[in-house]
C-alpha cells in the first residue's frame, strides 16, 4: 500500500479534517489526524496494523506499549497481530507514567506505537519511561509521520505515510488561520 492510499482512506473516513486546530505539541494546524475516526472500521486498523507487525516482524520484540489516548486500539491490534503482550502508559500529573498494574521489565525490548506523530512528544516520553525501567525501546511504528521525517527516536522506525502538514506557534498565526474557530481535538489537555 502506498502513502497516498493511506491519506486516501483518512480523507474516505473523514478522519483528514481541516480547520483552524491546536494539536497535542500545541502548535495550530489547518489540518488535524483523528485516526479514531479511520481505526473504528476494523477492516482499516487492521490493515494498517499489519502493515506495521509485518515491518517489525524480524524485530525482536517482548512488548508493545503506546501513549493513552490515540495509540491504544492501533497498538492493541498491532500486539495481537504480533502475538505481543500489549500496555499503554499515560499521564499523571503531567508525567508519563504505568498504571493499572502495567509492568515493564529490566531488559524487554518494547515496540513503541502511536497513531499520529508531530513533534514525537509522546513516543519520547515513552522511550524515557522505558528507559526509566531498564527496558529498550526495539523500535516505533505510527501510522502517519506529521513531521515528514524530522521525528528521529534514535531506534528503528517506520510510518505508513508521511506528509508536513502546515503548522503555526501560536505567536505566527496568519491572519487567514485566526479567523477559523480554534477546535481542540487531541486527547491531551491544553492551556490556552
């Protein structure tokens, strides 16, 4: 499948919005990924899924973990492909953390997944964490790469499609851009 097929399928489902957006890295965007709304049809989370467990296939991989919220139901399905105990690591008191009785061991190698990757905050926030236990970040799969290859982890990597989508700080917001109404669609809390 090609990168062009995959945006074609998030512009199929509506999951390629435009508008005036403040994504999770806080930058705002004429453009915003809601992969939830191309991974609620199986036959797509599948398919992007094994797309990523094939890449990796080769890896040696003991786990697959993901940052709550976008990464969860992908990297569920991208661990049940592989056959991998799968885990999540979310943010307390603005630090990424395990909960739930989630454990990483000293010495696992962890496939990081994640639906959309900007900035890459996240998945470095999880490679930390990893770090933090003793345990090895093996590689990182995301379905699309908003920094077109800018996002380097430091470990293998791959993405399904990359593509720059226009990004503005909030002191270099065009006129044009201002006058759309802000959306807030990510899973983090921000501040204005």
């Amino acid at each position: 499948m090609t990168e062009t097929e995959v945006i074609d399928i998030f512009k199929k489902t509506g999951a390629m919005l435009e508008g005036h957006f403040i994504l999770t890295s806080g930058f705002h965007s004429p453009h915003y990924f809601q992969c939830a709304k191309v991974l609620q049809y199986p036959k797509f989370n599948t398919l992007f899924s094994s797309m990523i467990a094939a890449h990796f296939g080769e890896t040696k991989i003991d786990a697959v973990i993901t940052p709550a919220v976008g990464g969860i139901v992908f990297g569920t399905e991208v661990g049940r492909q592989m056959n991998k105990r799968t885990i999540f690591a979310e943010r307390e008191n603005g630090k990424m953390t395990l909960r739930r009785g989630f454990e990483i061991k000293p010495g696992e190698n962890y496939l990081v997944c994640e639906d959309v990757v900007t900035t890459g905050g996240s998945v470095f926030e999880v490679i930390e964490l990893l770090k933090e236990y003793g345990a090895n970040a093996a590689g990182v799969g995301f379905i699309i790469d908003r920094s077109n290859g800018k996002a380097d982890f430091g470990t293998k990597q791959y993405s399904l499609a990359k593509m720059e989508v226009i990004k503005y700080a909030e002191d270099e917001l065009p006129e044009w851009l201002e006058k759309i109404p802000v959306t807030k669609p990510g899973s983090r809390d921000l501040k204005n």
